[in-house]
C-alpha cells in the first residue's frame, strides 16, 4: 500500500477502548499510517498514547466536535490517498486493508467501500452497524444485508460477494480522500447518527460507488440499537434522517416522501410511549421540530442528482416487510 493509507481513530474519552482494540490495529495494518484524532479528551488517553505507543500520530482537537466535525478537523491535516475512518472498539483481522486497497486502486468510480462488520460479543453474527453493507428504503430508513432494523443474522457466508451497496459504515469506512474532500466531507451539523450515510448518498450524487468488500474483516463492540439508546441518540437519529432525505432526495419527491416519513415517526413515538418510554416519544418531536427549523439552511447543502447512481436504495418500505409482513432476513426481500 506504501503508506497511502492512513487508519484514523476518533476517540472521546476512550481509553480502555484503545488498550483493548490498538493492539489489532497495529499488529494488522502494516504499511498504514495509524493516527488518533482526539475530541479533546478529559481521560488520560493521550498520557496513555504517549507512553505505550510512542510511534502514533495524534491529533489533538481543541474541543469535543461529535462524529463528523471531529473526522472534518481531523482529515484537513492528513495528507494521503485514503483514509479509513475507524471507530475506537472495533477489533480488525489480518490482511484488513489490503482487499478494499485493492478494489479502489482497480476501479477510479469506486469512491468508498466496508468491510464486513461482525459482533464482537457474538462473533459468528453479524453488528448493528453496517453488517454486510448498508441499503436504504424509499422512506430513507436504514438497513444491511445481515441486519434489518434490530434482527441480527448469522454469517453463513450468505454475504461474501462484493457488489455495490448504498451506504457503507462510518464504523469502518474506507474512503478515497479527494472524493471526501470533493463533496466537503461530513456534515458537522449532523454532529453523528446517520452522517455516513448522507456522505454516501452524495458521493452517489457525484455518481460515484460504494461497495462492501468482504473478504476484510472487523469485530465491532456498537451496541446500537434504539432499546438500548438514550434519548439524545433517538433525537439525532430521526433528524439527521430527516435531513438527509430532504438533502439527497431528487424535488419532485420530496414532499411526498417525507411527509409520510413523518406519519412513520408519529406512529414510533406512540409505539415508545405505549412502551413506557416518553423520553424517546420527546426525542422525536424535538427532532421534527429542528427539522423544520433546519431547512432553509439544509437547502443550500443540496448536492446535484444529475449522475445519481441510486443502487442499494429499494423502493419498498421496510417497515412494512418488517413489522407487516414479518420478514426480517434480507434474502427474502
């Protein structure tokens, strides 16, 4: 790879995260550049770089920026042909890097690509957060190949080809830099929850590819799912999807499009407070709200959808396959 690679990790206060997972990064990514970008931490992260690995860039960020503003800071300072935005607790396997290496330096379209995403705690399963690539519904709600919504499926090997997905996770994402530059990155607005996705749509936008690529590996610690989330996670997850469907979609669907996006939400704020979770029914009224007081801003961010390459979005509603239907395995989709 000589060295075109660099392996960035954002970290907040994540100390016993890096002890536990650098080892695998360090061991497994030869010839990569490995670098910590740091939210400005109040642990004792950076003492702890510092004595036990000497050899590892840092960057130190003034403040605490979330998910995107802290990669955007970051990435500014890096020079090299691709980055690999990784998250603190995932544990990465021998010869990683090297197949999504391959696949972008073999074909200049592919701007992004994962790998597959599996459970740290349950290692024959695939994670929450990007499994075997990411797909998005006409509603703009997320899903993988081996994860739909919260059913998680084995990895049987059902999901080794590589193909063209919609969006590839943030959790590990491979990405060419000047493509990441081209479209202005992530957006810092979005703070985290569902950036990675709006930054794939608008690659997508450009007309470029993303990808999963399987043959590499990572063990994902996540935890992701809504039952699991505070209130915070849920508001930043219904606006930020709201937000980026009103960014990418093409106008003349808009409307239509997210306001039954919105009937949807309605009816999962009923199910939270029906399930004794009022917080969570709260998270998504604020969210609505700032919604709407975000989109005369959000208007400007709208990238164009001349080239749009719209493989991986399925126009079906996956809420019905799911909660209707009772369909929870992606081959039966």
């Amino acid at each position: 790879m000589n060295n075109s690679v660099a392996v960035v990790i954002l970290n907040w206060n994540g100390k016993s995260f890096l002890e536990k997972f650098l080892p695998s990064v360090v061991k497994y990514s030869e010839n990569a550049r490995i670098i910590i970008a740091d939210n400005n931490s109040s642990d004792d992260s950076i003492s702890f770089l510092s004595t036990s690995y000497p050899d590892i860039e840092i960057i130190k960020l003034d403040n605490n920026y979330g998910f995107a503003g802290g990669y955007n800071k970051a990435l500014k300072q890096i020079d090299t042909e691709y980055y690999v935005l990784l998250n603190s607790d995932v544990e990465v396997t021998e010869n990683w890097l090297k197949p999504m290496a391959q696949l972008l330096n073999n074909d200049s379209s592919i701007a992004a690509c994962q790998p597959k995403i599996k459970d740290y705690n349950n290692k024959t399963y695939f994670e929450y957060a990007g499994a075997s690539g990411g797909y998005i519904d006409k509603y703009g709600y997320p899903f993988c190949r081996g994860r739909i919504f919260e059913k998680l499926e084995e990895d049987k090997g059902q999901y080794d080809d590589v193909i063209e997905i919609f969006w590839a996770s943030g959790a590990s994402l491979f990405i060419r830099a000047t493509a990441y530059h081209k479209i202005g990155g992530l957006d810092e607005f979005f703070f985290a929850h569902m950036e990675e996705i709006d930054l794939c749509w608008r690659l997508k936008n450009k007309g470029y590819k993303i990808m999963i690529c399987p043959s590499s590996t990572v063990f994902h610690v996540g935890g992701g799912t809504l039952n699991k989330i505070k209130p915070q996670k849920t508001f930043l997850n219904f606006r930020n999807s709201l937000l980026t469907l009103h960014k990418n979609l093409p106008k003349k669907d808009q409307f239509k499009i997210i306001f039954i996006r919105i009937l949807l939400d309605g009816i999962t704020g009923v199910k939270f407070l029906i399930s004794g979770k009022p917080s969570h029914t709260w998270a998504i009224i604020r969210a609505h709200f700032s919604f709407y007081g975000a989109i005369t801003q959000n208007k400007k961010k709208r990238t164009s959808s001349q080239n749009s390459n719209l493989i991986g979005k399925m126009n079906i509603s996956i809420v019905k396959f799911y909660f209707i239907d009772k369909i929870k395995v992606f081959t039966k989709l």
